[in-house]
C-alpha cells in the first residue's frame, strides 16, 4: 500500500482555492492603521479599515497602554477564572457597563468569542433561536454549537421574524432572537425597534451583535440599541474594541444575572488566557475618549455625510447604507476590481467584494468612513474615485 | 482547459408554437403545421454572449455536425471537433449517440439546447457521470438542469471555468406527451442527472463563512427527520420523490426509491414505491401520518410534478398540517415560491391560503417561504 501523506491535502485545497481566485492575498500595513497608511510600500489613503474613529492611533489610549505594560507587565498570566483576573478588568467591565448605561458587561478575548462562547449557553434542547440571514460568521458558529431549533428569517424583515415566531411560541421553552445591529456588507440598519417590540410580545430573549454599531450609531456611540431608544428591551448587546474602539476584545453588557451566568458558562471566556494589560488598559481608556470628547463621532458622520453626497454628484451608486460603510456598486466583478486596482494606483485603499461574496450583479467596492480623515484626504480620494470610475467606464 | 460537449436539438420548441404542447415524436406535424426553429437562435444567443467573456478562451468544444452544434459554433466563431455526425432530420437516437461520443471524449460538461424531452435523452446516457446544463428552447422547461436565459448559461459556464460552481442533483422531469395531448396534464419524475450550480447568493465567501455543502445539508434533513420517526414510532412516514429525501431513504437500508414515495414508520421502512391505492391502504391501517416533500424541478413544486399518487383523497386523509417540505438552503434560494398543482382546486386554495410554509433546510434549522397555488 502506498505511504499514506498526511498532509498532502492542504496543498491541494489551497491550490483549489488559488485557482477559483477565492484565496486571500493579504496586503502588508507598514505602519499603523491611519487615515494615511503605509501598503505594499506606497502611501495611500485609508477606505476599508473598521478604526471608524481612528482611536488606534489616539494618544491618550496609545499612553494607557504603555503605562500598564509598567505596572501590570506584559501579560496576564491565566485565564480569568483561575489567576488571570486583574484589577483592570475589573475595570474596564464597570467602565462598559456605564458607557453602556446597562448594570454589568463581561469582556471576551474578542466578539467572535462572545457570540461563539454565549449563544450556545443561551439555548439548548427544547428552544429555539430566530436568527437573520445574512448574520455573521461568529453568530452562526454560535448557533450551530446548539441543540436549539433555528428559524432563519429573511434579511431585515420584521413580518418573516414574527411569522416564525408566532409559528415557534406554543412548541418551545426559550425563544432567542439573534441579529447584527448593522450589517458589515452593505451597511444596512437592523429594525432593532421592531425586533425588541417582537420579542416582548413573544417573551423572547434579544441578542444584537453590535460590532460596527457601537462608536458609530446612538447617543454618544453608544450603539444601535441607543439610536432606537429600546436599551432596556435588549437583554444582551455585544460589541467589539477592534472596530470603533480602536484596540480589540469583545464584550456583552446587559444585567447582573446575564454577566454571572455568562461567566460561568461561556467556554471561550472561561478556557481562553485574559487579555494583556496594555489591551484592557487601551480599552478603558478608549472609552474615556468616547465619554469625554464627542467630536470623533461627529466628526464621523460630518465625513459620512460629505463622502456620500458627493460620490452620488459624481453619478455613482452608493446602495442602501445608513452608515459610515459605503458601497459603491460596480455591477460586474471585473468592473469592481479594475476601479480597485485604479485606486489604489491613485492612492487610494478600497478593496472590491465581489461574486460569491455578493450576488454576481452587485460587485462593489465597500469603503469604510473614518473620523480622521481631513476635506483634503476626501476631496483627493473623490477626485480618484471620478478618475478610476471614468478609466473604467462606471462613469460618464 | 475544460472540455465541453456541445448539443443543439434542433427540433426543440417546434411544437409549442402550433399548438402541440411538445415535440417529442410529432416534429413532422409540426413543421407541417409551419412552425419553424427555435433552438438555433437560443444557441446563438448563448454562445454570442459567451464569447463576449474572457473565460470562453479556456474551453474547447466537441460537438456534433450541422444544425446539431456546429452551424452554431461556426457561427460564434468557436473553434470545435465534430464528434458525432447526423442525418438531418435528427430524432432521440442522435441525441443519445452524441453523448455516447462526449463520454468517449472525457468531456467535463454538457451544453444542450433544448427542453425537458433533451434532457431526459441525455439524463438516459450520461446519468451522474458529468453534468449538464440547458439553455431553455423547450416547450416544457420543468427539469432543474436549465439556466434561466440564454445568457445566464454563458454565465454560468464562464463561472464553471473559474471553478466558482458547484455539481449538485437535480431532477428530470417531463410531461407524457401522449396523455396531454389527450387532455391529461402527467409530469413524471424520469430521473435524476448532475447539474451546475451557481450560488448566487450574497455573503457566503470567505468573508462571513462557508456556507455548508449540499450534501452537509440531506445529511442534516436527514438526521433531523429520523430524529423525528424515533420520537414518533406510531406515526407512517410518506416520503416523496427526489434526491433530498433519497438521502433518508439510503439510511434505512435497501430498498428505497429515488422516483417513488415510499413509507416508513419508527426509522424502518415499510414499503416503497406505492401508488395511491397502496397509499391509501397504509392511510386505513395508520390514524397518524405525515408527508414529507421537497420541490421538485425548476419551478418549485411540492405537489404535481413528479408525484401523482399523491392524489386530493391522500392529501385530505393525511391533512395539510401533516406536510413537511424539505429543501437544502441552495435549493430554497433557487426556489422563489413553493407551488402546488394537486389537481382540485379547493385543496390548491388551502395551500395558497397558508401563504408561507416552514421548510427544514437542516438540522433543527427552518426557514419561511412562501407558497402559491
Ligand atoms: C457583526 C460582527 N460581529 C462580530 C465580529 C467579530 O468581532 P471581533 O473582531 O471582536 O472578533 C465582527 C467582525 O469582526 C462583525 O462584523
């Protein structure tokens, strides 16, 4: 028998992917995340990064961090339950909760642990979990990881979610109701109101994943569940330092029962080392800013609101956003991915998502607003986006 | 370099416009009648808006002489080895012939130009070997091997060449042409072929997350429902036709039916294959009883295409609350609405009325969708 070659097969997977042109080919930041960034070697300005309100580079937080690694050393040491738990986390989860106006938050090593180590904790055998579509990645991890029943309702529709409901209510014991707050590709707004309202009717327990709404939506950025006035109806809001916030960690905030519950049963919180010192230091300090200078936030929308209107003036389509994610529709693939090679050759970072990611009509470049970002760096990459767009003929 | 075999049937589409609901087997009539081509202009269609992509450079085409293939490649300007030669005027048996040559051929792909009656001579040969695609220029078009347009083809195979599809089954059906020229409106579930699929949808790439495989997804319909016939052991399990629920059927062992209903009860089955009267014998020894469905063919039918036995007097007995529609997530996305077609009008009211149904498109994993009559 031939020697059996145990890894043989992540060539040829990888070859696979290379072939259809679905590999990553990842681009290298020399330098930090700013609205000027340094790819690949050339200085380009920045259109698809998550740092909305270009905290990373904030020196109030870049100092929090450096003083912690003094205090607090490099790293933790354990995981939180056993001797990983430091005063600064403890911090940070107060400082959440009040950010958030909610009574207790838990953070996690990242969002993705937060919606993969909870949502299987939430519901088992005998409920049932209604969740959109189009939700992340990390959500639908989450919900495979259960014995609950799922109902998969279409993108944003309230009267889908109800019907399955009304559907569900008599058979099961717990209902849990899943969405993004703001969905990533199209930058389309979940109809949070009506899904609280939903899940009061029906008794259901309200789960919104608020990764790009937080720093960006609500009163002060405190996310989408505030820009709906419904924070009381939502009983577990989770969001990310790694986009607004500027750093990285996940966390969920909502009651005192929700956090001792979580923390005793999220097994990506209680199995995964605790964050570094100079991290959760960054977080809270990160929210310091978000508390006391409101100008980053404003900053965000004023650049939002300028960006959009001038890219529809120039003739292009910018879909259904209500946010700082800005698509701008291509049609074809191969149309999205000459306007992003055009950019980025005028100086300007914009990836194309394109087919399978989207319908194969709907190719587009998706940019991402940023607070940093001056007139000057606008007008020059709305200058670009009209060269490109008329290079390749999006444009008359 | 995919190697694609390339068929034009070119009698296909003759009979609808002079009033003969097909053409199989009547082609004489209808050119009598002064019908004339269509298949060729779809063909030209396609490959013009093929040839128009980038893509087209990386195929080569085998295909068979005159007006089955190479008056169209010509035409496109493609280049092309004749395989198979015919005798105009062409019949099934030059269908069939041609895809003996393709599979000689180690083609990857079959391209044809025709309607249900086509696919159903070529499903006959290649079966599950390789996978056909069909430009619609049918009469009949309710296989789930056909793109949607001319164009949508040339799409997909340009797609096929960047290897961003997927083989997935998909059924053959056709209408018996002898009893619907008598009146009688019969789709048969003749078998079940490979076929191309284009996951159109939105954010399943690499950036959110891998969608599951289709074949991921029976094995979740299947183990859900078994789960379900464990909990119930009293309960007769009627299960359609098609190759969803054929992935149930394998896991009782021997003896299940891709084409037929068969029943179990209690993760047994306990007959296959039943037409209605055996159905309504089983109905008589059993109080409690579900039918569990998945659309079959392109336009969504739950019921009427492919499952006859299941008459008005079976889906009464067994009750509309009782029907269980399965799907795989894929197949619902390429299904707009469910249909019914049961033959009595009052019964197809019933199931319009509901307006949605609850599909399992997995483990414990439902979706809405919405049903017309
Ligand atoms: C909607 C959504 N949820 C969760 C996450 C994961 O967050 P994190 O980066 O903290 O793991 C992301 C993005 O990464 C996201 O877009």
């Amino acid at each position: 028998m031939e020697k059996r070659r145990p890894t043989a097969w992540m060539r040829e997977e990888y070859e696979k992917l290379v072939a259809a042109d679905l590999d990553w080919k990842l681009r290298v930041l020399q330098g930090p995340s700013a609205p000027r960034s340094i790819v690949d070697g050339r200085s380009v300005i920045m259109l698809c990064s998550n740092n909305y309100l270009n905290l990373s580079n904030h020196a109030r937080i870049k100092d929090a961090a450096k003083r912690a690694v003094d205090t607090h050393g490099a790293g933790s040491g354990s995981v939180r339950p056993i001797a990983g738990n430091m005063n600064l986390h403890e911090e940070l989860e107060r400082r959440i909760a009040r950010f958030k106006r909610r009574e207790a938050a838990l953070f996690y090593v990242s969002g993705f642990a937060g919606n993969a180590g909870l949502i299987p904790q939430l519901v088992g055998e005998g409920d049932a979990i209604f969740t959109d579509e189009l939700n992340h990645g990390s959500i639908i991890d989450g919900v495979r990881l259960t014995k609950a029943f799922r109902f998969i309702y279409r993108h944003n529709d309230a009267a889908d979610l109800e019907r399955a409901l009304k559907e569900a209510d008599p058979k099961f014991t717990k209902l849990l109701i899943v969405s993004d707050g703001v969905f990533s590709m199209d930058g389309d707004i979940a109809p949070v109101d009506q899904i609280a309202k939903l899940g009061e009717e029906y008794g259901a327990m309200v789960f919104i994943d608020d990764a790009h709404g937080e720093g960006v939506l609500g009163d002060g950025g405190r996310g989408v569940a505030s820009h709906f006035h419904v924070e009381e109806k939502i009983h577990v809001e989770l969001g990310t330092f790694s986009k607004a916030l500027g750093v990285v960690g996940g966390y969920v905030a909502g009651s005192n029962d929700l956090r001792n519950y979580a923390l005793n049963k999220s097994r990506t919180w209680l199995l995964s080392g605790s964050h570094p010192p100079a991290v959760t230091a960054a977080c809270i300090a990160a929210i310091d800013v978000l508390e006391t200078e409101p100008w980053h936030v404003e900053r965000l929308w004023e650049n939002t609101r300028y960006y959009k209107k001038e890219l529809v003036s120039l003739g292009f389509d910018v879909g259904n956003s209500a946010t700082p994610i800005t698509p701008v529709m291509c049609g074809e693939a191969s149309v999205a991915k000459r306007l992003s090679e055009r950019l980025f050759d005028l100086g300007v970072f914009a990836l194309p998502i394109v087919f399978p990611m989207v319908a194969r009509d709907k190719a587009r470049i998706r940019t991402i607003m940023n607070a940093g970002l001056s007139r000057e760096d606008l007008d020059e990459a709305l200058n670009a986006f009209e060269r490109a767009g008329k290079a390749v003929g999006l444009l008359k | 370099m995919a190697r694609i075999g390339f068929l034009v049937n070119p009698v296909a589409g003759l009979g609808g416009r002079v009033g003969l609901k097909g053409t199989d087997g009547v082609a004489d009539e209808a050119v009598r009648r002064g019908a004339t081509p269509v298949a060729p202009a779809k063909a030209a269609e396609m490959l013009r808006a093929l040839a128009a992509k980038p893509q087209a450079r990386l195929l080569t085409w085998l295909t068979c002489s005159g007006p089955m293939g190479e008056d169209a490649l010509n035409a496109a300007g493609l280049g092309h080895d004749v395989v198979y030669r015919c005798q105009p005027p062409t019949t099934e048996e030059d269908t069939r012939k041609a895809c003996r040559a393709f599979l000689g051929r180690g083609v990857d792909l079959i391209v044809f130009v025709g309607g249900d009656g086509t696919a159903r001579d070529i499903a006959s040969i290649v079966g599950s070997v390789v996978p056909i695609v069909g430009v619609p220029s049918g009469v009949k078009m309710h296989s789930a091997v056909f793109g949607l347009h001319p164009e949508s083809v040339a799409a997909i195979l340009a797609d096929f060449v960047g290897g961003h599809t997927a083989t997935v089954d998909a059924e053959i059906l056709d209408l018996d042409e002898d009893k619907y020229r008598e009146g009688e409106w019969v789709v048969r579930l003749y078998a079940t072929a490979k076929t191309l699929h284009e996951p159109t949808l939105i954010q399943t790439g690499k950036l959110m997350f891998e969608a599951a495989t289709e074949e991921d997804a029976r094995d979740g319909i299947a183990e859900y429902l078994l789960e379900e016939m464990d909990q119930a052991p009293d309960t007769l399990y009627l299960l359609g036709p098609g190759g969803t629920l054929h992935r149930v059927k394998q896991r009782f062992g021997a003896g299940g039916t891709l084409l037929g209903i068969d029943a179990a009860k209690g993760k047994t089955l306990v007959a296959a294959d039943l037409d209605e009267a055996a159905i309504l014998r089983l109905l008589d020894a059993h109080p409690v009883a579900k039918l569990v469905l998945s659309p079959i063919g392109a336009q969504g039918f739950i019921l009427g295409r492919g499952n006859l036995e299941l008459s008005p007097a079976v889906l009464r007995r067994i009750g509309l609350r009782n029907v269980v529609v399965v799907a795989t997530p894929d197949k619902l996305r390429h299904t707009p609405d469910l249909r019914v077609d049961t033959g009595d009008l009052e019964l197809d009211r019933e199931f319009a009325q509901k307006e949605y149904l609850f599909v399992v498109q997995g483990y414990r994993e439902m979706k809405v969708h919405p049903i017309r009559g």
